[in-house]
C-alpha cells in the first residue's frame, strides 16, 4: 500500500516542476510576443494611416488613369502602324519591311506618342506613309486633344453625382419611413441607431451618417407614397431616374445627409448654402449634362468647319502643294486643320506651313483653331456659356430652367468642369496669353529684321506670319517660316516660351486648386447634417486638447499674406519642377549621341539638343529639322534609344495639363 502512494509522489512533483520551469515561462513567452505583435501591427497601423498611401493612390488615381490612356493608347497605335505597310508606305533604310525598307518600329512608337501627346514631332515624311497610317494618325491627335479628355472626365463626375443622388434618396427614404413607423424619440435624440463615419482624405474631416433602424418600412412607405394612376408605385431609384428627366421645378427643400466629397462642391466664385438640396444637387447634374452637349459640340463643329473650310480653299487655289507630295488637297486641308485644332503641329505637308506664308485664309483660320483647342479653350468656353446664357429666352418654364442651368454653370465653374474657370481667372488668362503671345510677336518682327528668308516676304503677310508664329511656337508646333533659318536670338528666346508652354493654364488649374483647398481648410462649408471635423487620436493627447481643436477647426482665420506666399511657393514650383527631367534627358541623349556629335558638331549642337528636348517636353513639336535639307524633326536623325528616351519625355510633358482629381 505504501509503494504506489510513493510513487505518486514523485509524478506529481515532475509534473508541478513541468507546469513551473516549462509551460509557465513558455506561456509568458508566448504573450510577450503576442503582445509585442499586436504592438507592432498597430505601429504598421498607425504608420499606415498617417502616411495614407491609399489615400493618396485614391487622390491621384485620375492622373494615373490618363497616363494609362496615353502609353496604351500609344503601344496600341504603334502596333497598327508598323502592321499596316502596304501599298505605298515609308522607304527608310534599315526597316522593318522587306528587304530592310518600310517603317521602322522604333519610328512607329515615335509617331504614335508624338500624336497622342500632341507634340507634333515626327522622325519621318508624313506624305510618305501610306492612306492608312495617315488616317491613324488622324485619329490620334483626335483621341489625345485636351477637349476629348476632358468629356470623359465630366462624364466620370456625373456617373459619381448620379450615384450619389441615388444613394441619398434612398436613406432620406429609409429614414423618413423609420421616423413614422417608430416613436422612440426621446428628446431629440434617436434611438437604437447605427452610425457609420466615412472619412474624407481630401478635407481631413469626418462624415456621420445616421441610418434608422426600419420597423413596417414597407408600409410606410407605400402610405408615404401611394400608387401612381396607373397602379404602379416607384421605388427610390426610380424616383430619382425620373427627377433627373424632368426640367427643374421649384420644391420644398429636402436637407440630404449624404456623404458628398466637399471638392465636389467647393467654388471659388459663390459661396455654398448651408444645407445641400436634392434640388441644388439635380440642378449640377443637369449643368454637367448640358456642358456635356456643349463640349461634344465645341469639338465637332471646330475640326468640321476648319476642316472643310481649308480643305476647299487649298483645293480651289494652291492644289499644287498637296499634289506634288502625292497627297489630295481636301484630305491635306483636313489633317491640317484637326492637327492645328488639337495644337499638334503634325503636318502632312513636307515643308508644313511654309507653302502658305502669304494665304490669310489659311493662316487666320488656323490661328483660330489653335487658340480654340488648347491656349484660349477656357476661355472661348466661357464666352459661349455667357452668350447662351444672354440669349436663352424666358418666356417658357423650358427655357427658364435652361437659363438657370446656364447660371448655374457660370456661378460655379470648377464645381462642374475643370476646364471652366471663374471670371477673375478667365481674365487672368486671357492677359498672360495676350502678354507672352506679344513678347513672341514683336520678337519675331524685330529680331529677324535684315533676315533674308523673312524680309522676302512682303510688310502685310510678313506681319501676319509673325502672329501665326506667336501662336503656334508655345503649343500649335507649326513653322510658317524654317526655323533653321530663323535667327539664333529668337530661337533661345523660342526655348524660354516652349518651357512654359502651358504654363499660363497649369497655373490657372493649379491656383483655383489651391483656392478650393484653402476654402476647404479654413471655410469649412456646412454641407452636411451630421458632420464634423476629424480628429486625429494619437495627435489630441487630453480632452482639452481635442476640444481645442475642434473650436479652431471652425475658425475662419488666415495667416497675414498667406496668399501672395502660395502664389510665389506656386510660380516656384511651375518653373523649377521640371528642370531635373529635362536635364537628366538632355544629358542621356548627348551621351547616347556621342558619335554623331563628334562627327557633326554643327549639325548635332548641345543647343539643337536642347531645343528638340524642350520642344518635346512643352508638346510643341517645333523643330530645327533634319540635316542635309530633309524635311522631317531633328530627331529623326537620332539612334533609336535616343529617341526612346524624348517619348518619354513627350509622355511626361503631357501630364502638366491634365487633371489631377476630381
């Protein structure tokens, strides 16, 4: 009996010791790092949310978007090009066609990117590409045009405002039909209720939205809303499918709780009421739709009236020109006339506009549609708005709502389309483009004085040339004059325009950016019922803290010259931002170019280096032109990894003018 309760003895002691100098540290082991784990997921955490790399790629996702658009759209077209040489193509040595002739791929790549970005430079002919590659083109400088994006950008925003609107009406619903189906309300205050906060990168602040609880939502609802006469009962969205078609009609106003984004509505030219209406919200969304039938307009009726107008006056008095480069008059005036309108430069003529130096016709016209397209397009918009908006008569309901749209577009420019600025920023531009086009104006008259190639064309069209010239070398990329030929004064002054090519309409977009920004931050505008700014946990220590930050949130206080310091902090950055690239560019292309500028140093100079890679980056297409009298860029005289690296550099450039959010 005393041998087994001895050997109990000893088990149990192993057993205690095990539990004690083994599971017992390994378990204390084991929270420490689950603790130092879960402490280091809420590091990665915290680090995360301040560092908002989502927010960011969210923010900038539009941009990312176009540049897609232009390197697809590019390798796409590239493809088709260097696919489709048959018939009479290219004759280049060294090809990628039989017997080493026809198109090289490289060149293929060039010639897409150079359409699509609208920069205009081509490494050879145009009149030697064959019907089909000619009318690839065509559509590229259609597809790339500045006007053309901006649609698809529009129509982005309202399919955003469309399901916002559904959304909205559908808990303003939910919540009337919880408000009369329920009474637990005590004192204001709702019970039994779920919020959900949605947090807005943009404008650092917080949304809560309050959704009912829903008890016999489907009777209240059908006694809130009987059947229509033909029995039938609209659900919420479509309700607002038919809001959305019918004119505008004063209402009572329905306060929506919705979570907008706030530089959706955010202006810089009228202030933003208090409370945002279904009304309010309806008349944005019938703006955005009318501008959508201006624009669509504005683009087709330029190019097609352009287009027949030059077309028929080459055809009828220089057929010679186009004839002579293997090329139909009509279909020259054509491409001519979208090129110029999409600030390309591409011409299917060899020596570009030289041939029409003394034609007003075609000279003026094609001022036109360069400043249509790219340089005045706010501002030619604008003005089309505010005559219809003159003109639109009131005598019908009909044209009443469409007067209000009209006003509406006007009031609240940047609100519907990023393109369409406030008056005070359309006059602004209107006056840089009126200063630098003079500067490149008088320029051009005095610095060529003595010059043979200008002075042998007569006073009058020698005037008009230099107002063509004006316009074209800051984006159109035409040469009505060779540019070689030129004097090397102009041609550096040339350099400094091309670099702020877009400069006047960046610094239009950007500076009613940074207004809307600054609205956001210390303007706050009471859009919503719920709402109220965010506080960030781990920076507010103490309540003290956190309720001092919340009464400064709403304060309307600016730093003193705040203004003229973001203006000069913006010129700033406008015009340095872009010199690392170009520098870096430069630099590879000379090294990569190395022989051929040992071998020609005149020919292959640092500064017609320079010249072709700032043309490139401002989109201009301008060129010094090749060596030995042909008539294509200079930079058709480059290797190919030398010209791999200006599409680059083409590609970039693009992107100073394109929108960043929405």
């Amino acid at each position: 009996m005393v041998e087994p309760l001895s050997g109990k003895r000893p088990t149990s002691s192993i057993l205690r010791r095990f539990r004690l100098h083994v599971l017992s540290p390994l378990t204390a082991s084991c929270g420490r790092v689950r603790a130092r784990a879960t402490r280091l997921f809420a590091l990665g955490e915290n680090w995360r949310r301040k560092s908002r790399p989502a927010a960011a790629v969210k923010r900038y996702r539009l941009l990312v978007f176009q540049y897609g658009y232009f390197i697809v759209l590019s390798l796409v077209a590239s493809g088709l090009l260097w696919g489709v040489q048959t018939g009479r193509g290219t004759s280049t040595p060294g090809g990628d066609g039989p017997g080493g002739k026809g198109l090289k791929y490289v060149d293929a790549l060039f010639l897409a990117v150079s359409a699509v970005t609208l920069t205009g430079l081509n490494t050879v002919d145009l009149s030697a590409l064959n019907s089909l590659q000619q009318g690839i083109l065509f559509v590229l400088l259609m597809l790339g045009s500045i006007v053309w994006v901006s649609i698809g950008i529009l129509q982005i925003k309202r399919a955003r405002l469309r399901k916002e609107m559904k959304e909205c009406l559908m808990q303003q619903q939910m919540q009337q039909s919880g408000e009369d189906s329920d009474g637990d309300i005590d004192n204001g205050k709702r019970l039994n209720s779920e919020c959900t906060t949605v947090a807005d990168p943009a404008s650092r602040r917080s949304l809560e939205v309050v959704v009912e609880p829903m008890r016999n939502s489907e009777e209240a609802f059908e006694r809130d809303h009987p059947p229509m006469a033909n029995g039938d009962t609209l659900t919420p969205l479509e309700m607002v499918e038919k809001r959305i078609e019918l004119p505008i009609k004063s209402s009572a106003p329905i306060t929506l709780p919705s979570p907008f984004p706030i530089a959706m509505f955010a202006t810089a030219t009228a202030p933003i009421p208090h409370s945002t209406t279904l009304d309010t919200l309806h008349l944005e969304y019938s703006a955005q739709t009318l501008l959508t039938y201006i624009l669509l307009a504005y683009f087709l009726l330029f190019q097609l009236l352009g287009s027949l107008g030059i077309g028929w006056w080459i055809s009828v008095h220089k057929p010679q020109f186009p004839l002579e480069n293997g090329l139909n008059p009509w279909w020259m005036g054509a491409f001519n006339a979208v090129s110029a309108f999409n600030n390309s430069g591409m011409s299917l003529l060899d020596l570009n506009m030289v041939p029409f130096q003394e034609d007003s016709y075609v000279v003026l016209t094609m001022c036109l549609l360069i400043m249509a397209g790219n340089t005045c397009f706010p501002i030619f918009l604008r003005m089309i708005i505010y005559v219809l908006h003159v003109l639109c008569p009131t005598h019908n309901p009909f044209w009443q709502s469409k007067k209000q749209v009209l006003k509406f577009l006007l009031d609240h420019p940047r609100r519907c389309y990023p393109y369409l600025f406030s008056t005070r920023e359309t006059w602004w531009l209107a006056c840089v483009v009126v200063i630098l086009n003079g500067i490149d104006w008088v320029a051009f008259e005095v610095l060529n004085i003595g010059n043979p190639i200008v002075e042998n064309i007569p006073l009058g069209p020698r005037i008009m040339d230099g107002l063509f010239q004006s316009l074209a070398i800051r984006s159109g990329g035409f040469q009505i004059v060779p540019m070689a030929e030129t004097r090397v004064g102009l041609r550096v002054l040339y350099v400094g325009m091309m670099y702020i090519s877009v400069f006047p309409l960046v610094m239009s977009l950007r500076n009613v950016d940074s207004q809307l920004s600054t609205a956001q931050t210390h303007h706050p505008p009471a859009l919503y019922v719920n709402e109220k700014p965010h506080i960030d946990e781990d920076d507010a220590g103490s309540d003290e803290e956190k309720c001092a930050q919340l009464c400064s949130s709403s304060s309307p206080r600016t730093p003193a010259g705040r203004g003229e310091s973001s203006l000069r902090e913006r010129l700033y950055t406008h015009l340095t931002h872009p010199l690392p690239p170009i520098l870096i560019a430069i630099w590879v292309i000379t090294v990569l170019e190395t022989h051929s500028i040992e071998k020609d140093p005149v020919g292959f100079s640092v500064f017609n280096i320079v010249f072709e890679t700032v043309s490139a980056w401002g989109t201009v297409g301008v060129s010094t032109g090749a060596l030995g009298g042909r008539t294509f860029s200079f930079c058709g005289e480059w290797g190919g990894w030398a010209k791999m690296v200006l599409e680059a550099v083409m590609v970039g450039g693009r992107g100073r003018g394109v929108v960043w959010h929405l």
